[in-house]
C-alpha cells in the first residue's frame, strides 16, 4: 500500500538518510509504545508483542519496504 512512496523518499533522500530517518521513526514509535504499555499497567512482555505487532503490521502495509 505504501511501498511506492516509501521507495521513492529512499530514492530521493539516499540510502543513509532515509535509514537515519527511519530509525528514528521506529524508535519513537517504541517509546510511544511503551508509555501507552506505562500507563495501562502492562508488563514487558505484552510491551514486546506490542511492538512485533507494529513491526508486522509496518511489513504488511509496505511500509518497511
């Protein structure tokens, strides 16, 4: 769904860039995980499938093309 686009900023930004970009787009993502996990009380390992959760859903909407 998103791939064309995520493929055409790496084109324009470059390899690194986009990779620092990305990076940092994941770790933020993380971090709100994890304050929502905070908040509700979850434990770790709920934290950890939260965030596989993301990573898979990030492959199936082409995001991490």
């Amino acid at each position: 769904m998103f791939a064309p686009v995520v493929m055409l900023l790496r084109d324009r930004m470059g390899q690194a860039q986009f990779n620092q970009l990305r990076g940092k787009a994941i770790a933020l993502h993380a971090q709100v995980i994890t304050a929502f996990c905070n908040r509700f009380g979850l434990e770790s390992k709920e934290r950890q499938n939260l965030i596989r959760l993301a990573k898979n859903n990030g492959k199936k909407l082409g995001l991490l093309a």
